[in-house]
C-alpha cells in the first residue's frame, strides 16, 4: 500500500471517529433513554466553536482567541454543549417528547444564524481557521501525523465506550432503560424520572459537543455551513444503521455510514460533470433518506439491533401493561385506524 | 419606528399562519409534530410553478397580468392544480410511511423521525429536479400603493392577506359547524371513541392531510409569489411554523392563524431593530417563551 | 340455552380474543342474546368480561371464532361498521367527547343517519335525558360523573342501536347515581333495545337484568337466569367475590 493512499485510510478513519463520537452522544439520549434530538448539528457547532475560541490563537478581527491549551478546548466545548442542552432539556423534559424534538431543533437553526452572522466572534461565513491540530509538530510528515491523530481519536472513542458501557450497566443506566420502556416505570419515579432523563440529556450534548471540538481540530478550520441539518441527518443515519441503544452498533454505524457517504460523494465526482453535481448529491440525499425510512419501516431496532439489557422484571412489567391495554396514544390512533 | 413593519409582518405572518394550521392539525389528530409539513409548502409552490409554467407555453395570454396584480390566470390555475397533488403528495406520504408505522402502533418519536427523513427526501428531491436556483412566477414589477400612515403594500401582498384570511375563516366553519369538522375534533380527543360513534377514522385522516397539505401549498404559492421559490424555502419556514402551532395552542386553527399573524410581526419588527439576518432566530426566541411560561399556548388547555 | 334462529341479537361462537395472539384473554366464548332481552356479563377481576365485550365491539382484535349482529358476521368488522349495523357500545372509561359540547357530542352520533333524521333523533334522545337538553352548549368535561354516564348512554342510542353493550356504567358512580342509571336501562331495555351489560356491581344488575353469564378465566362458567343466579349462594361466593349473605 503507497503512503498515500495509508495517510488516506487513516484520515477517512480518523473522520469516522468524529462522527462515533456524535454518534456514541446521541445512542445517550436516544438509544438509551429515548429523548429526540432534532439537533445535533447545533450541539456539535457549539463544541466547535467553544473549542476553537479557547484555543485559537489571538486575532485583531475577532474576540476570543486565547491560545489555550487544546485539552483545555475539548473541555470547555464539551462543557458548553452539555450546558445548552442541559437548558433546553429542562425547558423541555416535563412536556411531551416532540416538544424536545422541536426545540432542538430551533437550537440547530439559532447556532447556525449566530456562526453566520455575529461574525466579531464567529468569523461569520468564513468561519475560524488556524484552530492548533495534534501533533502539529509532525504535520511535515504525512502518514505520522494522521497516524497520531488517529491513534489519539482511536483512544478518546475507546475510553468514551468503555465509560458509557460501565454506565450504562450501572443502577443508573438500567433507571434509564426503565424509564424509556416503560410508562409505568417512569410515573413511579415521577420527578427523578425527568432529572434522570435530563442528566441523560445533557450527558448526550456534551459528547456531542466534545465530537464537534475534536472534529474542529483535526480539520483546522470550521465555518457554518459545516453544520447543517445534513449532519443532523446523517449521524441520525449512522445510529440507526447501527442499531439504537447500542454502543458498538453506534461506531460501526459511524465508519459505515461515513464510507458510504464518502464513497458515493467520491463517485459523484468523478462519474458526473462538474455542472451536474450538486444534483447528483441532492439525489444521494434522497437515497439515504429513503434509506433510512425503510429502516424504521422494516428494522426498527437497526442492522445491529440493541443490546439486551433490559431485566427481566422490566419485560415483565411491559408486558403486563399491554394485557391492561395501556399504550401509547399513537397506538389508538393506529388502532381506531385498523380495526 | 417605520409603521411598515406592519404590512410586511402581516403578510409574512399570514403564510406562516396557513402553515402553522396544517401541523397543528396534523399535531392533534395524528399526534405528532410532522417536521415534512415544511416540504408540502416548497412542494406547493414548485408544482404550482411547473403547471402554471406549463399552461403559460401552451397559451401564451395566460401569463398576462390580471388587473394591478403581477401574474396572469396561469398562476391562480396552477395553484388550484398544486393545491390537489400536494394534497395527492400527502396522502402517498402517508400511504407508505406514516400510515404503517401507525398500523404498526410506532411510538410518537418514531413518527417525528419518520417525518424528519422523508422532509430530507422530500426536500432534495425539489433540489434534484429544479436544483437549489431560486425562481420567480412572474418577472412583473410591482408598484407599493400608499395605504395612508407612511404604510405602503402592493397589489399582490394584498390579495394574499385576503386570500389567508378566507382561508381561515373557512377552515373555522369546517371546524366547528360541519360533520367532517366534529369527526376531526372527535378523533383528536380520543380516536377510538370516534370509531364507536361511528366516526371512520381512516376517512378523518385522509382529510386531515388533504387540508392541512393544501393549505399549505397555498402557503407556498404566496411565498413564491412575494420571495421567491426555493428548495429551502418550506426547511426556513419550519420553526416559525411550529413556533406559531405552539404558542397558537395545538388542535386550534384561529390560535394557528394568530400565533402566525404574531410570529411574523415580531420578524418584521426584529428585521426593522436588529437587521435582517437575525429573523430566523426570532422564532427560536418565541418558541422559548411559550415554553417557558405558556406551554399550553394561547388558546389551548392545560394537559 | 343457545337461542337459536334470526332471534339472535347477538351470538359469538368460540370466541378467542386478547392483545396477543400466544396470550389470549377471552378463550372460546359461545354466547348468545335475544332480542329483547338483558344480559348481564358477571365474573371476578380479569375474567376477560370487559375484553369480551371490547371484542365484540371491534376494539380488540379477535383471533378465531366468529361474532355476529342478527344474521350480520361482525367478526372482523372495523368498528364504524358496526355501528351502522346497529351496535351501540359505551366504554368504561372516557367515553363521551370532554372537549366538545353535548350537542356536538349527540351531534357526531347523529352524523351517520339521514340527514332529515338527525335533529327529530337528537331532540327524542334529549327528552329522555332532560339533564342533557338543559344546558346543550356546555363542554361536556364540566359535567358531574353521572351525567356524563348519561351523556354517554345518549350518544350511543343517537344512531338507533339494535343492541347497547356497556362496559361497567356503574364504575365510580354513588349508589343514588347507579339506581339513577340502572333505572334508565331498564326503561330503555323495555322501549325494544337489546342490552348487554358487564358489571362488577352483582346485586344491582342481577336486579334489571334477564339473565346472565358468569365468566372465569376468560370461558363461560355458568349461565341463567338473573334471578336464580341471584339465589344461589355459591355462585355469588365462588364467582362473583360476594358473600352469601350480601348477594341475598
């Protein structure tokens, strides 16, 4: 294999990673505990762009800048995502659910308008450059630097797993499930159930934030348009080709999707003229969008499927709801409907 | 402060309003938030735009303007035609996606997701087709007529308040006066008692979309007409749209219509103070306040 | 005692009905009602009495066996089918429309008749629920826990019904209020209508009723006249979780 053509894997792969990340943040608020993000994209941009202010060397066209440490950075945009989202989940938590999917969704479109447009700190369209890369110092040797950098992501993707497994088999972890399958369950715990279901989401946010900051680093530079609902949309894609609620299917979904995506966007270019390539990068949209449908449709627990950790007793509880007819409101619709 | 903010809010305020109606029935007799209402709005007026366009090359006097407006009887037959494939649109929608997920008793989220991927198709779809170019009905320039009070409007911004306001009303009387509208109400209180009192259920939710879809089609021709047509247009609209479902109070129409009337001057009157490029996040700004303090929005009632 | 022939209101034949397939909770129901008559449906907690009847009306999906209105086969009827075949049937729990007025709740009733029938019927309903036609433009949420029972008998006699089943209408009502509405049955019953009534409240029903079938473990356990059901002191004990002495 040429050196090119290694530097490359690692770069693709060190990308994928990112997208893990988000993923992995995401498998907390959805595969474990049911809460929809509609919003993702913005959660990520606020990482990027903490990280990137805090680490970014000073510049006379825009505040912040203050040349920290980038360790400092992945902190502080991990801490800033949790934050918001911390804020909007407690906005939102006591409502119904869609009312979080909404909300999250005004965050994506606020995040964007602020980095486009409150350019003294944000750059606006142009956006950040110049954030400090890991192992700058070797960047003068290709196939070192993506390998260090993919060994760093390797290991913060690692250590996120195993954290999140831990805690996802702790008494915490297992509330949470409980919580997400069972109505029940939930109105039991009453209060704690929402700050349950709030530190989850947080959590969620934070991951998500520190994926946006790691992302920003490893590319250098960051603008806007990096954070559309089209990223939203596919890290939604990678967990669900993964299988919700597990970890593993969360990162392998992550390098599946990502491959596909960069395949198909490489075969684009080189298959269609330039003219027609937005279009032909519309139509894959439009592939992946019905892909993902289908999934819901056919598999709703994704390729992977969850992991089964679900106790007994919890299944047993379920179960004896739906002899009692307890079910969710969308069911009697979809029964008035088919009866 | 310039008095026009009224006038342009009031407009803008209309077309969300139009939208905002659609997802709020959509919202309290399906029962979830359809993040594809946006794309029935883009649809509406790109479908629009290809019959209009079609019959204006067929017969070329089609494309005269009527009377002070800017288009020509091209545009209000194009609308009628858009008005049924959106609705055509909604149905096949839900015939393959929404529909089975309910007859599979999906919960809330999955639906909410459901629609979250088929606006990405939806909406790259347009982008395929007519790429992400913007367009324009009529070329026409229009001249803003004095209102009295510094407030100026133009014969087409005035016709679509008109037609919003129409809209509204009838949408109000089918509501509250007719046997398709107490069907409705029933089903969004409690579907499986419509069913006993002989209510086909099946029947509520094919008009639920055929209206909410049409009237957000028209929506989209009169965004079209006063902006201009883009793949993104219906995407720009969204959080205003359930902005206004919200604060409205979900499951009332004249809540919809005036929760939009209000999410809109607020825009205007947000482009006038703080500039043109913070409008969308005005939205965000409402949403929050309701959340905050009225969840329940304007007219609806506490859960 | 099957009542055979065109008689039948109602009749089931092996019914087996539940939520899932592998677990049903109605397992092999024969039953069968005149018309005319009124039925009481007994047992004790999660005999599968209120599942029964859900079935019948097209609310819980029925496995094998067939469900029939005189001579129409019902079985696999959606449920606004059934009720232009005459079906009348008033859930336990949230069975009238709270956010809607009364009219409108007698109104969306009345909707599947003829056009010229609909205000004749809803003004003969209201005549006998004088509580109802008093205030018509009222939310119907705002109503006292026996009007609302009341409310909900209306809306299912609007459409005509040849056969009214009831899930436990006496359930979180006062004692006054069950005779109130018992009484109401009764007269109804006598006016031509076919009942079927599932209850937990023994004495009061055996009290109207013609006749009644005990379920236990989702079969019919006994079957026979109110009256004599009424009597026997096992079957009240065993069965109904009564003591001897009370269901005297």
């Amino acid at each position: 294999m040429s050196v090119e053509l290694l530097a490359y894997v690692a770069f693709f792969l060190t990308m994928a990673l990112t997208y893990a990340i988000m993923c992995l943040g995401l498998n907390v608020q959805w595969g474990q505990t049911g809460l929809f993000n509609v919003g993702v994209a913005g959660f990520v941009a606020i990482g990027a762009y903490a990280s990137a202010l805090l680490t970014s060397p000073d510049d006379p066209n825009r505040l912040g800048g203050a040349d920290l440490p980038i360790a400092v950075g992945w902190i502080g945009g991990a801490l800033s995502a949790g934050f918001v989202s911390f804020l909007i989940g407690a906005l939102t938590m006591r409502l119904r659910a869609d009312y979080l999917a909404i909300a999250t969704f005004g965050v994506a479109v606020t995040v964007q308008l602020t980095a486009l447009n409150l350019e003294p700190l944000t750059g606006g369209p142009f956006g950040i450059g110049f954030i400090p890369r890991p192992f700058a110092a070797w960047a003068g040797d290709p196939l070192l630097f993506s390998l260090c950098n993919l060994a760093l992501l390797a290991v913060v993707v690692a250590a996120l797993y195993l954290a999140l497994e831990k805690l996802l088999r702790s008494p915490w972890g297992r509330l949470l499930r409980a919580i997400r399958e069972d109505e029940l369950a939930a109105r039991t715990l009453g209060k704690n159930a929402t700050a349950f279901r709030l530190q989850a989401f947080a959590i969620g946010g934070g991951i998500m934030g520190l994926a946006g900051a790691a992302q920003a680093h490893f590319i250098g530079f960051i603008a806007p348009e990096n954070y559309t609902p089209m990223l939203t949309f596919q890290v939604w894609a990678m967990l669900i080709v993964g299988g919700s609620g597990n970890n593993r299917g969360a990162i392998l979904g992550a390098v599946l999707v990502w491959g596909i995506w960069a395949a198909s966007a490489g075969l684009i270019s080189a298959v269609f003229p330039p003219a027609e390539q937005a279009r032909a990068a519309s139509l894959q949209i439009v592939t992946i969008g019905v892909a993902l449908c289908a999934i819901l449709l056919l598999r709703p627990r994704g390729i992977l499927g969850e992991a089964r950790v679900i106790s007994r007793h919890v299944e047993g509880l379920q179960e004896d709801e739906r002899r009692m007819g307890v079910d969710d409101i969308n069911g009697a619709v979809g029964r008035a409907e088919n009866t | 402060m310039n008095p026009q903010f009224i006038i342009d809010g009031l407009v803008a305020g209309s077309m969300i309003g139009l939208g905002a109606i659609g997802v709020t029935l959509t919202y309290s007799i399906l029962r979830f938030a359809n993040f594809a209402h946006g794309e029935f709005i883009s649809w509406g007026a790109y479908l629009a735009l290809t019959v209009a366009g079609a019959l204006g090359a067929l017969a070329g006097s089609l494309l005269e303007p009527i009377g002070p407006f800017s288009f020509g009887w091209a545009l209000p037959v194009g609308t009628a035609a858009a008005l049924v494939l959106t609705g055509g649109l909604a149905l096949v929608v839900d015939r393959l996606l929404f529909g089975r997920l309910r007859a599979e008793r999906s919960s809330v989220i999955i639906m909410v997701m459901a629609s979250f991927g088929a606006a990405l198709t939806l909406r790259s779809l347009l982008e395929f087709i007519f790429t992400s170019k913007p367009v324009y009905y009529t070329k026409a320039l229009q001249i803003a007529l004095p209102l009295g009070g510094g407030i100026r409007a133009t014969p087409d911004q005035l016709l679509s308040l008109a037609v919003a306001a129409t809209l509204v009303l009838a949408v109000h009387v089918l509501l509250t006066r007719t046997a398709m509208g107490r069907a409705m109400r029933a089903v969004s209180e409690n579907p499986e008692l419509a069913g006993l009192a002989g209510v086909e259920v099946r029947r509520v939710i094919r008009a639920v979309w055929l209206l909410g879809a049409g009237l957000a089609a028209i929506a989209g021709v009169t965004a079209g007409l006063l902006v201009q047509i883009r793949p993104q247009m219906g995407l720009d609209l969204l959080l205003p749209l359930f902005a206004a479902a919200i604060l409205g109070g979900i499951g009332s129409v004249p809540g919809a219509m005036l929760a939009g009337l209000i999410v809109g001057l607020a825009e205007a009157v947000a482009v006038q103070a703080i500039g043109a490029e913070w409008r969308a996040a005005i939205a965000f700004a409402i949403l929050v306040l309701v959340l905050l303090f009225r969840p329940q929005g304007l007219f609806g009632r506490a859960e | 005692m099957m009542a055979a022939g065109p008689a039948a209101a109602l009749s089931t034949r092996a019914l087996v009905a539940g939520y899932e397939r592998d677990l049903p909770i109605v397992r092999g129901i024969d039953f069968s009602v005149s018309s005319g008559e009124l039925v009481v449906v007994l047992g004790p907690n999660g005999a599968g009495k209120s599942t029964f009847v859900k079935a019948i009306a097209g609310l819980v999906p029925v496995f094998s066996g067939t469900a029939s209105l005189g001579d129409v086969e019902i079985t696999h009827e959606p449920v606004h089918r059934r009720v232009r075949h005459g079906l009348g049937f008033v859930p336990q729990t949230e069975n009238i429309f709270a956010s809607l007025s009364i009219d409108d709740n007698l109104q969306l009733a009345a909707d599947i008749l003829p056009k010229p029938d609909r205000q004749p019927r809803i003004a003969e309903v209201k005549d006998r629920f004088p509580d109802l036609a008093a205030r018509p433009s009222r939310r119907a949420g705002q109503l006292s826990g026996g009007q609302r029972q009341m409310l909900a008998v209306a809306r299912a006699l609007i459409a005509q019904p040849s056969l009214l089943v009831l899930d436990e209408p006496s359930a979180g009502l006062s004692p006054k209020i069950v005779a109130d509405v018992f009484r109401q049955l009764k007269t109804i019953n006598q006016s031509g209508v076919t009942i079927v009534l599932v209850e937990q409240n023994v004495k009061a029903a055996l009290g109207i009723a013609d006749r009644a079938y005990i379920l236990v473990e989702g079969r019919v356990n006994h079957e026979g006249q109110a009256a004599r059901l009424a009597d026997d002191p096992m079957v009240a004990e065993l069965y109904l979780g009564v003591r001897a002495t009370e269901a005297s």
